[in-house]
C-alpha cells in the first residue's frame, strides 16, 4: 500500500469509518462554516476573505490535527475559531500566501498552482510553531514539500472519483468528501514533519 492511500485509510477511521459517523459529519459542518463565511466575504468584499480566510484555515487545521493525533476523541465546532489570539499574524500569513501564489500565477498557471503546494503547509506549522511568523511558515513549508509536491498533487487527485460522485447527487455528496481531503492532508502533514530535517537548507525558489 502507497502512502497516499495509507493518509487516506487512517483519514477515514479517524473520522470515524463511515459518511454518517459522528465525527463525520462534525467535520463537515466545521468545513461548510468556513467554506460559507469566505464565500460570503469574498461576495461583498474581497479582502474580507483574506482577513478571515487564514483565521479560519489555521481553525480547520488545528481541527484536523486535534484529530488524526488523538488530542480529541471528537470534533469541536468552536475549535475552528481558536486563532483569535493570532488574528493578526494570521491575517499576514494567509495575504503573503495569496499574494505570492498570485504573483506566481502570472508567470503562467503552472508555476502558481505549483507555488500553492509549496505553501500548503504553512497553517499547519502556524499551529505547531505559534511563535513563527509569516515568512518563517512559508519559508518552513517549502522546506518541508521540496520533493514532496508531487505526492500532495496526486494525494488531492485521489479524490477525483469521490468528488465526480458526489456532484452527480446535486453537488451535496461533494460536502462529504471535503473532510475526508482535510484529514488526508493532515495525515500528509505528519508523516512529512517526521521525515523533516530542520537543519536542512531552505531550496531556492523553482518551479518544482
């Protein structure tokens, strides 16, 4: 069995073994809330995502990590709003983040969308290290995805087939999966912080 489908076995027995568990369906709600206040703010007034998008996103990945570490036996709402003690460095980290996945962008689609898992860890190590700042979780996340990439591009394709079928019920089946891809990506997360070596040298920034 590959790694990938190992993050998404434990993904699914941390989440409680089945779509209708208790932890399930906890998870689900904690990500439509986030997903409906970005969407929301982003509808009126754009920055109004960046502001709350990186509170909520570190909230969903505290979430997340509670979870797959056994910190929790279930899923809490309220954790998704944890970070207001960070407000302010949360806020700089999810724009730097936006920003320079943009600035990539423009250079072509490519480069941005592989900028973009380049910074895919950076909530996550926000959550690990709070003392960090901005630049210390990007520059720790592309430390830590240099040669991983690819492997969370394929991990996030694994779910094509459980997204086409949950559109084909209306687009709800779609809520379903958005945990399942979370707690995978969690699990990502911790396999990789222990094959992480801190004292290797941050790569230059490549389109790899």
């Amino acid at each position: 069995m590959n790694e990938n489908k190992v993050f998404r076995a434990n993904a699914r027995a941390q989440l409680g073994g089945n779509i209708f568990s208790n932890n399930w369906l906890m998870a689900l709600v904690a990500c439509l809330i986030v997903d409906i206040i970005i969407t929301v703010g982003n509808s009126f007034v754009g920055v109004v995502g960046i502001i709350l998008g990186g509170f909520l996103s570190f909230g969903l990945a505290r979430v997340f990590l509670q979870l797959i570490r056994g910190q929790k036996d279930r899923v809490e709402i309220g954790d998704v709003f944890c970070g207001t003690d960070q407000f302010g460095s949360l806020i700089v980290l999810n724009l730097m983040v936006t920003l320079f996945t943009v600035l990539w962008t423009l250079l072509f689609i490519i480069p941005g969308i592989i900028k973009s898992y380049a910074y895919a860890m950076a909530f996550y190590i926000k959550h690990d290290h709070p003392d960090y700042d901005w630049k210390q979780c990007i520059d720790e996340s592309r430390r830590m995805m240099d040669g991983h990439k690819w492997q969370l591009f394929c991990l996030d394709f694994s779910f094509i087939g459980w997204l086409f079928l949950g559109a084909l019920c209306c687009g709800v089946g779609v809520l379903w999966v958005t945990p399942y891809m979370n707690a995978s990506r969690a699990n990502f997360y911790e396999n990789l912080k222990a094959l992480y070596d801190p004292e290797e040298e941050i790569p230059e920034e490549s389109f790899d």
